[in-house]
C-alpha cells in the first residue's frame, strides 16, 4: 500500500453560498474498481460559481468537496481495476452513470436516472486526492503541457455540442458568448475550416479570444450584433451557437434561412419568450447539448496532437489555498479562466 499524507487540504461546499478551505482525510480506493488519484490540477467551471450563489444556481451536495474539471496520477487503485498503473497520468470524466436505467440502455448516459457528478454530487478535484472510478480516467499524455491538459473535461462537452451542430468547412458560425466554453467552440469550428465570428460583451474576453486566432469579433453592447453578423455572412449564419443560456431570441436574428442553432448555455432561471413562428416558418434547425457521451477520447486526442491549445485563455493558475481569490477573480469578470494547481 502506497503511502499518503494523512490530511490535505480542501475546498467544500459546506453551506449555501459558502466554500470553506477545510483539512479532510485523505480517502482510500476501498472499493472494487475505484482508484485513488493524486490531483495535478482542477479548473474552476461557471458551474462551480452557480452552485455557490444564494440561492444556488445548480444543485450540489453540502459537503462535498467541489472541483470537476481535474486531472492527475493513479495513486493507488482497488480491486478489480485493469489497464490503469501507478503514477499514469490521466483526465477524470466526473459524469457517473448508473448503466441500468433507460436512457443508460438506449445509448444517453448523459441522461442516467442515477446521474451523478464527481465534484458537484460527490467529492472531486479540488483537493489534493480524490477518489473515482477507474473506468472515468483516461489515459493522458505526459507531453501536453498542463495549462492545455487541464481543459479536457470542458472541451469534451464541447466536442459533444460540435458534433450535434455538425459545422462544416466554409460555414459561416456565430457564437454568442466569449467565455471559455464560447472559446472552445469557436476554435473547433476554426480548426474544421469554418468561419467564426464570436460575440460578447467584455472587450478583454475578445481579446483573449483574438490572440487565440479568432479575428472576427463583436461587442454587441457598442455595435449591433445583426449588422456585425450580416457583414461577415449576408445571408446569416449557417450556425449560431448560444454559449450563454439566454440568447436564443439574438441567435434567431442572426441565422440564416434553414440554419441551425445550438443551445449550449443553461440557465435555470431563464423563461425567455420564443418566437415560435420564425422557427416554423425559416425551418430552422435546433439542438440541445448537454455534456457528453464517449467524447473524453477525441477531447485528448485534440490536445494531444495540438490541433486546439487552449492555454492562451487562461488568466491566473493559483494554489488552492488561493481559491477565494480565483473566486472573486472570476465573479469580478476581470479573469477570463482561472485554475488550481496542486
């Protein structure tokens, strides 16, 4: 049995609107199949944020320690796990399915009856170790530099949001929303040969998102996003992508005749009227995404042979002694992405 440190320190949702540094015990993969790993480094989500609003945005278990965007080693594993060694490098999909119910029978785990979620449900990444099932780690290359690694939870969702819209090579797509998960989708498209234009209302997001390589940007609290839109595609967008949870109603404005449209973003809260006819009579095309199924491969795969390199877009890596203030770095809108390194 491997040795561990007795105690690390954690970040735990312990109350609504509250997160608390706290000294845990370090768990053990007693389990069959579980394996203990040795966190490298968790990114903080906008999810992490909604669950510490009052009242919260997204449900989460008092208790837990919060962190789902996370990769590291194997530490230690329990019986019965194969084709994971000590000190591997691997990404952890936190999205756990029961593999009993009908959606996990018919091919949509994402929709498990049983879903649960490392991180948010049950302990995750932002602490030093965390256990987790072996079959949620994947194998990840020592050669991707951590500030890219770090990415592959979000960009696996995205993957999965990409792969409904089904871009195409000289598209034209409009993403609203310029924060990481708009970011991911406007490099994806970018890499399969599509043009993007990404909107938002924070200049510094764009500029983040033009030193990524995305030239075509507008702000549409200074210019009209629809004349921004009808410029660069005249006839609209072949695609729009909402990456934010509220923009459906922009995205009809700015789609072409038999578009498609993307609804990626999720706001609870939000009950926006629909213009219900547009859609009907311009035969419009729109999807749902909601994280992933068997996506985590292809998110590496991506990182792995460079074809996207995310780590231009982060703002700060922090210890997680620093969580509070990567908090209000992020609440602040000053940070475009912030993540702790262990």
């Amino acid at each position: 049995m491997p040795t561990h440190p007795s105690t690390m320190l954690a970040a735990v949702f312990a109350r609504e609107g509250v997160l608390e540094l706290q000294e845990r015990p370090v768990p053990r993969a007693t389990l069959p199949g579980d394996v203990l790993i040795d966190v490298e480094g968790c990114g903080i989500c906008g999810t992490d944020l909604h669950i510490l609003e009052s009242p919260p945005a997204h449900p989460a278990t008092p208790g837990s320690i919060l962190g789902h965007e996370f990769i590291g080693r194997i530490a230690d594993a329990g019986e019965g796990v194969t084709g994971l060694r000590p000190g591997q490098r691997v990404a952890v999909a936190p999205n756990l399915c029961c593999g009993r119910c009908a959606s996990c029978r018919c091919g949509r785990p994402n929709h498990c009856a049983d879903f649960s979620t490392l991180g948010i449900f049950r302990d995750g990444g932002l602490a030093r170790f965390c256990v987790a099932p072996g079959a949620a780690c994947h194998p990840l290359a020592e050669t991707v530099m951590f500030e890219d690694a770090i990415w592959v939870e979000v960009l696996s969702c995205v993957v999965n949001s990409v792969d409904n819209i089904s871009a195409r090579a000289g598209e034209n797509v409009v993403v609203i929303g310029g924060g990481p998960v708009g970011a991911l989708h406007a490099l994806l498209f970018a890499a399969g040969g599509a043009r993007v234009i990404v909107s938002d209302v924070s200049d510094a997001r764009l500029d983040v998102l033009r030193s990524a390589g995305i030239a075509a940007t507008v702000n549409p609290a200074r210019e009209p996003m629809e004349e921004a839109v009808r410029s660069f595609a005249s006839g609209g967008a072949d695609v729009v992508v909402d990456c934010v949870g509220t923009q459906l109603d922009a995205a009809l404005d700015v789609v072409r005749t038999g578009g498609r449209i993307s609804l990626f973003g999720m706001n609870a809260r939000a009950r926006p009227a629909v213009r219900q006819n547009m859609i009907t009579r311009n035969e419009l095309t729109i999807y749902g995404s909601y994280v992933g199924v068997n996506t985590f491969p292809r998110a590496i795969s991506l990182l792995e042979r460079g074809v996207i390199s995310p780590s231009v877009m982060i703002s700060s890596v922090m210890p997680l002694s620093g969580i509070h203030d990567a908090l209000g770095l992020l609440r602040s809108g000053s940070a475009m992405k912030v993540v702790i390194r262990h």
